[in-house]
C-alpha cells in the first residue's frame, strides 16, 4: 500500500513539476522579494539597504496619497457601478430580446472589439479622438453641434475620459457571462409569468434579476479586483495627469517603482494594495463557496 | 506535506543552479589593457536622436584601427551599438540593469542623473582627461566628489529664441532687431521688457501665442526660475529648494497662462511635433530651451539652417529686477566609460583619440549637426563650426555661459516641479498650493540631508 | 428563423430591441473606421495612398528619427505569442489533469494555492519578478518576458483546464486504463480529446493576452534590440511626443491587429463562452 502511495506521488508530482517550478521561481518568489523589498530604500543604484518601516511613513505623510486614494475609489465605484448595469442591459437585450441568437452573437461580437484592441492601440485611438485641436473627431462634432471653441478633452475631464474608456474594453465580459446565465433560465419561467400578464419590466425584476444574483456579485467582484489592479489603459491615455488628477494605486506603485526608479517605495504602495486584494479574494471565495453549497 | 516543501524547494534549487551561474562576471579579466589581443566588442549604448555622439566614437574606433593595423598590433575593435529614444529616466534604468544583468554597455551616453550612476558603481574616474583641450569648465556637469566620470561631447547652451518676422510686423526697423540680443547680453533689455514684448506681439496679432516652453519635464523651466532670482543649486553642490524664487517662477507661469495669456494653457498636452512647428513658423512669438532644439524646430517646418537663422533669433536669459546678470547654461552631452568593463584603456583610448587625436574632426561635426559650439577648442576653430549660420550668431554666448554641477535629487525636484507647472497653466492650482505641494513632494522623497531649505 | 412561432408583438419587441443596439453601436464601429481609415487616406487632400505602410519593408523617417521596419518586432511577437501560448496550454493540462484527477500527498494544498492564485493579479509582483529575472540573468531578454507571462497566467488556466478534467465521467478514463494503458498514454491519448474545448478556451485567451502584451516588455526589456508589436507602436506615440502621424500608427496599428480580428472572428464562439479568466491585460 505504501509503495503505490509512492508511485501515485511521483507519478502525480511529474505531471505538476512545470507548473510547480513556474509558480514558485516567478510567482511565489516574487511576492516574497516585493514584501521584502518593501521595507528597503532600493533605488536605481540597486542596493539592498533596510530601512524599516520608512517607506510606509513616507506613504502616509505623502499628501497626494489622500487624493490618490480618492481617485482609487472614485474610478473603481464609478466604473463598477456602470460596468454592471451596462452589463446587464446588453445581456438581457441581446439574449432575451433578441432571440435570433445570431442577430445576439453580432451585438456581443461588435462590443468585445474594445477588449480585443492591444491596448497601444486602443489609448491612441482615445488621444486621436480627443484631440484639443478643430480638426479632431471629438471636436468636430462639438463644434457643429454649436460649440464655440475646440477642447481640450483629456486635459479637462480626464477621469471622465479614463473612466469611459476603461468601461468599454471590461463591458464584453460581464455581458457575455450574464447572457449565458439569461439563457440558462427556463424559458418556461418567461412563459408562467407572461400567461400571468408581467410585463417586460415585471420579468425583468422579478425573474431575470433574481436568476442572475450570484453572477452579479461575482462579476462585480471579480471587476473590482481587475479595476484595483489594472492599470495599463489610465497609464497609457492620461498617465496619471494632469498633475496627480487620475493617478490611481496601482499605477502610483509603478511610477515610483519605474518611473522615479525607487524600488523600495514602490514596493510598500504594491504591499498595501496586496493587503486590500487578499481581503477582496477571501469575500469572492466565500461567496463561491456559498454558491456552490447552495447548487450542491 | 515535509515532502511536497523539499520537492519544491528541490525544484527552485535546481532552477537557479541552470541559470544562476551566468551572472554578471565579466568584471576581472583583462584588465591590463595593453596586453589585449584579437578583437575586441564594445557595447555602446545611447538615447535620443542625436546619434552623431555614439557615430564619432564609432568613427574614432575605425581610425584607431588602422592605427593599430599600422603599428602592427593584433588589434581590432568593433562595435555593438544599442541606440534608444525613450525618457531619460527609462534609460539610465535600462544601463544599470544590463549591468546587473551581466551585460552591461562599455561606453553609454549619461543623463543629468551622473551621480546615481557613480553610486550604481557603473562609471569610471577619467579625471585623467581633463586636460587643456577642453573649454573651460565643461567638466563641471560631469563631476561627483571632485572626480570626472564623464567626457563632455558639446557645449549646447539653453537660449531664448524668438521670432524675427513677427517683431517686423509689428513695426521694429532691421537695426533694432539685429541689436536685440545683444541689449539682452548687456542688460539693458530685461526678462520683464521681454515679457511685454511677448504680449505685444500677440495683442498685435503678429503670433498667435507670446511665450511657448517643452512639453515636458525639463530644465528649462530652472533658468526662467534663475532669471527671477530662484536658485536651486548651493554654492556646496546641493539641491536648493528656494520658496521665494518658487513663488515668483509659478506665478510667472501661471500669469502667463492664466492673466496675460502669452501661453497657451494646454501646452503640455500638445506634444513636440505641435509646438516645434508653432515655434518654426511663427505661430509662437518667443520660446525656451536648449539651442540644440532649432534641429527640430527647423526640421518640423522643413527649413535649412541657414533659412531658419533668417526668421529666428536666438539670446541669452536677459537680466530681471531680482537678478541684474544675463546668463545661459552649458549643458553638455556626454559620454562615460562602464567601471566594469574589460577593456578600460581601450575605451580611454578612444575618448583621447577623440579629443585629442585625428577624431577631432568627429566633434566638430557633431556639434555643427546640431546647432552647438564643442567641448573641445580645436574643433571650435575648424571650418563645420566657423560656418555654421546659426553658431555664427551665438558664438558670443559661450562667455556667459554658466555650467552647473551635477546634484543629487534634481531629476526628482525637476519631474516634481513639471506636474506643479502643468497644473498652473490649466489654472488648477495656485501659485502657493504649488509651492507647498512640490516642497511636501520633495521633503517625502528626498532625504533631507541632500536638500537646503530656503 | 424559419418556424419562428412567436407572436407578433415578441417580435416587434425584438425588432426595436435590435434597432436600439444598432444605433449603440453605431459611435464604436464608426470610431474605429475613421481611425483605421487614416491609413488610406491622405489627411489634407483624401487621395487614396499605400504610402503609410512602407513599414512594412523599408526603414521610413519619421521627423528627426529613422524607423525600422517592422519586420522584426512582428517576428518577435510571433516567437513570444506562440512559445507561451503552447507552454501555457501544455503544463496547465499537466497541471490541471493531476489536480482534477489524481490523489496524491499535498493535492489539499497545491488545491488551494491554486484557488488563491487564480483570483491573485499578478502584475502587482513586476517588481518582484524583475529582481528574479535578473538574478537568474534573463532580464531584458525575450526569454525572460515569456517565462514571467507563462507564470503570471498559469493560475487561470489551470483553473479552467481543471474543471474541465473535472467534468469527464470517470469511465471513460477508467476503461481506458483497464484497456492496458498507463496513465501516460490515457492522458495522450483519450483524456485529452476529451476536454478540447477547454485547450480551445485557454489557448485563445494566451493568444490573445500575449499577443497584446505591453506592460511586460516595457518593465522587463531595455533594449532597442528585441522589440515586439506593442514596444515598437508605443515608442512612436509616447505621451508627450506623438511621433508617428495618425496615418502611418494607424497602418501600423491595422498591421498589429489583423492577426487578432482573423482569430477573433475563428474562435468568438469560445469567446462568447465567456471563461472566468479575462482575456485582458496580463
């Protein structure tokens, strides 16, 4: 019995050894060398030096960590709040509206286009559209619509500009996970409450919606967790500016890690953020183990 | 569970001996350079355009060759060239990290940041180079602890430019115009005056806009803070934080934006390629920066540099009522040798030929690609320089040019500065906040012992 | 439809339900059609020109600068989107076979790892991984840029490809072993047939976020040397400096995308399956 317990190990052991190595070398390591690189002053000459708990003082004495903060949430409320009411909307009218699953298919094709763009492209296709000059997109259309003068767009209402752009490319994904789950509702369902005399609006509330409660909770979740974390179209279409306006944590950690090359401190930003994820991860984990009770 | 934390650690181990032992270990070898034989490779790395720097080592390099081939040597040098065009910032971090990485380049352009490669350990004591050939004083950007770690390649200074026509337009004779710069080096024509000037040119419609500056962070905006007295570097070669030139650099800034809209509010969103235009054909009256831009400038309108010397004129930072001397700085571009390198002599080598050797003829020609007297004397007095339109004009300035050692922090205090500066001009902050924001910004991350308060 | 038994009004319902997505529509695809058409289109005059994809062959100038073509980022690209998207796929199967199918000692744990990290992001460990790659001296070379991708999106996908080994009936497997083979070849040769559909869902979600990768290359890669796609459309319209005219980003832009758009269009099926990954960023 021993020596098959030992058989089924190596032979289980062979089949995850790559993806043991993979997690430890670059994924466990890692986060053990940023918690540690939290409490140095690494900088660009690369030295290791411990300062303590330094790094985390300066964060906290740092006026702009109030306004980043409050960006923090602003971009994440704001965002999450539309991601998901949009996402409903597009799921329940390309499912349940249009029936034609390939009229549905079309709709959700054209708006996973935002998603789909490598994100180099995508912030040009913003700063193009934006343009402060007549002869942008934006401007054009300001301007015959009765506007007097060009805007500035990105430079005025950056966060608006951030906030839209980020919301198209994550709307795809939501809605193609809620569609699923609008045509895994009986259709017989529909047909009881519509012999009932419901309206659209009664079947949407009272027969969608519920159906839909874990996934909206997952998705929202799930969407915060990526909103916290990803950072890659804030910093290429505003960078942060003007001034520190749509500078949020995430990126805060990578510009004072590889912009201002102090490792150290961007480090510490990284580690608080880490602590707010793992909070974040142990609520999506519960809510995924109560649902699967409540399948099971 | 004893078992699966032993196998992973088995396996990390067995990772990190694959490919641990290809760090960086070229650092011993072959230091007596004399007894270096065969070919030799020599990384070269820079960043920017002006790739007429890395070239003359390159062409230095070939005439050493044929030296070495003529002597009779078994010695060959060849080259591996890395050329980037991406932030300074970005750069310096790529050098260092190739070195950690093992692979680190020879000979690399240096940004404004020389002392954070000294504390990196990536640069080499050349003091044996200053010598008598250089101008004056040019070593001065590149020293850290009264030790030369760089070799200057030029002398650009940073000037005022402005635009000739639109001062015809708006009733100036010919004699008055040519006179301007030099009232401006004498002191009789002040910043103030100036500034004036800028919105008379514009209220009279001759530009669209008085006064335009970079894009982004730079030094320029230090020598417009110089000019009204600010100071940012001790006479100990620290970092100075002056409130009071603050205060009056951002309301400056803000006042033309925001009161008497000489500049435009946005322009730090408008990017290079806008504002090298507007200030190549007019659209901006006056604008700031290093003379080595009128590459740009002029490119960006198509002109050569002799048509461009026709339509603008370049002067020094005139005197203010809070400083009574005209100036420029000398910002030289430069190029360091790597500490760790295998082949330090040859390395030297090639800076000497190029100072001092047949290669002189490489600075000169540099320095006349871009619009810029030389680093180094004899290629001042060769014919690319003698004939250039445009140093022609602005040979005079190189006595009052002023070098500035190179401190610690400033590239911090610099990008800092350049966020306040924009947010001003969009007139979302005010002079004060901006002041007391950049001194919570600089006190946070730079420790306090590099940085005098005033 | 062609027995389309629903009464009138739903049908009604679905046509203005149809009509209110396509006007919704409309701004995006209208957008992006007059972006992409400043490739073709001369800005002042609106003469049709190829002239903007000379990229593709020759070294073109762009104001002070001498662009190469584009020729060797896209090799790059290639060589980095395929090497990890086959590495993904291969030991996230491994992976995610044992986990879903093997008892051994420790499964608890590597289980719950797994749960974890699936839901960690990854990019907050750049740093991190950066001291690592350098230790390991293969900082700045493509090889380190694809292992850190491989490793960052190896939690999701083994996740995904898990479940799906969950969800064969155990028989099939079974049979296969009592028919004489080991596990080795039962893993070859059956159980994987079986969950093509999820190789399918993972391996496009690894093109497409490697293919579109920038935030790697430009933290992990600091030399001119081995460009990709995104590194070489970037440098041309940094946030201060828009180098490339809109003509000659969007060709270069149109050049990047196609292979995405072609594969989108194979596999949005997949797509639409909507997986718990995220095909987004990292």
């Amino acid at each position: 019995m021993k020596r098959n317990m030992r058989q089924k190990n190596m032979q289980a052991y062979f089949f995850l050894s790559p993806f043991l190595i993979f997690i430890t070398v670059l994924y466990i390591l890692p986060a053990i060398l940023t918690v540690a690189m939290a409490f140095t002053k690494l900088d660009s000459a690369f030295i290791w030096e411990f300062n303590g708990l330094n790094n985390f003082r300066k964060i906290f004495k740092d006026p702009n960590t109030i306004i980043i903060i409050k960006n923090t949430l602003f971009y994440v409320l704001v965002t999450i709040v539309f991601t998901v009411v949009l996402d409903l909307f597009f799921a329940i009218m390309t499912t349940y509206f249009i029936q034609d699953e390939r009229k549905g298919n079309l709709f959700k094709a054209i708006l996973m286009i935002p998603m789909i763009t490598p994100a180099v492209v995508y912030s040009v296709l913003w700063i193009w559209l934006l343009e402060a000059t007549d002869t942008g997109l934006a401007n054009q259309f300001y301007l015959a619509l009765g506007g007097t003068q060009a805007v500035n767009w990105i430079a005025q209402y950056p966060f608006t500009v951030v906030i839209l752009a980020t919301l198209l490319t994550s709307i795809a994904y939501g809605t193609t996970v809620f569609s699923s789950a609008v045509k895994s509702i009986p259709e017989n369902q529909f047909r009881a409450a519509r012999v009932d005399g419901a309206g659209e609006w009664e079947i949407v509330r009272n027969i969608i919606l519920p159906n839909l409660r874990f996934h909206i909770t997952f998705i929202t979740l799930w969407e915060t967790l990526g909103l916290l974390t990803n950072y890659v179209t804030i910093m290429l279409i505003t960078n942060g500016g003007p001034g520190v306006q749509t500078e949020v944590w995430a990126l805060s950690s990578y510009h004072k890690a590889f912009a201002d090359s102090q490792y150290g401190y961007g480090a510490a930003i990284s580690v608080l953020l880490i602590l707010v994820v793992m909070v974040l991860m142990l609520v999506i984990a519960a809510v995924m183990r109560r649902q699967e009770k409540s399948q099971g | 569970m004893k078992k699966l934390l032993s196998l992973l650690l088995a396996a990390a181990m067995a990772v990190s001996a694959l490919t641990g032992c290809s760090g960086d270990n070229n650092s011993s070898a072959g230091n007596a350079g004399d007894e270096v034989t065969g070919t030799v490779v020599l990384k070269v790395a820079h960043n920017m355009d002006f790739v007429t720097i890395p070239d003359a080592v390159l062409a230095a390099g070939e005439r050493l060759n044929a030296k070495y081939a003529s002597e009779g040597r078994d010695l060959k040098i060849e080259f591996e060239t890395d050329y980037s065009s991406i932030d300074w910032t970005e750069y310096h971090n790529n050098v260092i990290f190739a070195q950690k990485n093992g692979e680190g380049p020879d000979i690399f352009s240096l940004d404004s940041d020389v002392a954070g490669f000294v504390k990196a350990n990536m640069l080499l004591d050349i003091s044996d180079m200053m010598t008598e050939d250089f101008v004056d004083g040019i070593f001065t950007p590149f020293m850290v602890d009264g030790k030369a770690y760089g070799m200057p390649f030029d002398l650009p200074v940073r000037v005022i430019y402005y635009n000739k026509a639109a001062l015809k337009t708006i009733g100036w004779s010919d004699e008055q115009i040519a006179a301007l710069p030099q009232q401006m080096a004498s002191g009789e024509f002040t910043w103030e005056q100036f500034l004036a000037l800028c919105a008379e040119v514009q209220s009279k419609g001759a530009a669209e806009w008085g006064l335009a500056h970079r894009p982004g962070a730079g030094n320029d905006f230090l020598d417009v803070m110089m000019t009204l007295g600010g100071e940012y570097i001790s006479e100990d070669g620290k970092l100075v934080f002056d409130s009071e030139g603050l205060q009056r650099f951002f309301q400056e800034i803000y006042d033309n934006a925001n009161v008497t809209k000489i500049t435009p509010t946005n322009l730090s969103q408008m990017g290079w390629p806008t504002i090298n235009k507007m200030v190549g054909d007019g659209t901006a009256f006056a604008y700031y920066g290093p003379i080595y831009s009128a590459t740009y400038v002029a490119g960006a309108v198509e002109k050569t540099p002799e048509q461009f010397a026709e339509d603008v004129g370049f002067a020094v930072f005139p005197a203010s009522q809070y400083n009574s001397q005209p100036f420029c700085i000398a910002a030289p571009q430069g190029m360091g040798i790597n500490a760790n390198t295998q082949y330090p002599e040859i390395c030297k080598d090639l800076f000497r030929e190029l100072y001092s050797g047949e290669s002189i003829g490489q600075l000169s020609h540099h320095a006349d690609t871009i619009f810029t007297l030389s680093s180094v004397k004899a290629a001042n007095e060769m014919e690319d320089i003698k004939t250039n339109p445009i140093l022609k004009e602005v040979g005079y300035m190189a006595d009052l040019s002023i070098s500035e050692p190179n401190v610690e922090g400033f590239t911090t205090f610099v990008t800092e500065m350049h966020k306040q500066i924009v947010l001003l001009e969009l007139g979302q902050t005010t002079p004060e906040q901006a002041v007391a924001d950049l001194k919570t910004q600089v006190e946070i991350n730079l420790d306090a012992d590099i940085v005098v308060y005033k | 439809m062609k027995n389309d038994t629903r009464p009138r009004f739903e049908r009604k319902k679905e046509n203005i339900a149809v009509l209110v997505m396509i006007l919704l529509c409309i701004p995006v695809l209208f957008i992006y059609f007059s972006f992409f058409k400043n490739a073709f289109f001369v800005g002042g005059t609106g003469a049709f020109t190829l002239d903007n994809f000379r990229f593709l062959y020759e070294p073109i100038v762009l104001g002070q600068r001498t662009v190469q073509p584009i020729g060797q980022a896209f090799t790059n690209t290639v060589i980095f989107t395929a090497i990890s998207t086959v590495c993904e796929v291969v030991i996230s199967c491994m992976a995610g076979y044992a986990l879903a199918r093997m008892e051994f000692t420790g499964k608890r744990v590597i289980t719950f790892s797994l749960l974890s990290l699936r839901l960690f992001p990854g990019v907050l460990l750049l740093i991190g991984a950066l001291y690592v790659l350098m230790y390991l001296g293969v900082l700045n070379t493509l090889f380190g840029v694809i292992i850190v991708a491989i490793a960052l999106r190896l939690p999701g996908s083994t996740f995904i490809i898990r479940n799906f080994f969950t969800g064969i009936p155990r028989d099939i497997e079974n049979s296969a072993l009592v028919d004489g083979c080991n596990r080795m070849t039962a893993f070859f040769q059956v159980i994987i047939h079986m969950v093509k559909p999820g190789i399918a869902s993972i391996s496009m979600f690894a093109f497409m976020s490697a293919w579109s990768n920038y935030l790697l290359f430009n933290t992990l890669i600091f030399n001119t040397k081995t460009p990709v796609l995104a590194t070489y459309l970037r440098v041309l319209s940094r946030n201060d400096q828009m180098i490339a005219d809109y003509g000659v980003f969007a060709a270069m832009a149109l050049v990047y995308m196609l292979p995405v758009l072609v594969f989108f269009f194979i596999s949005q099926k997949q797509l639409m399956e909507g997986n718990i990954s995220g095909g987004k960023g990292i």
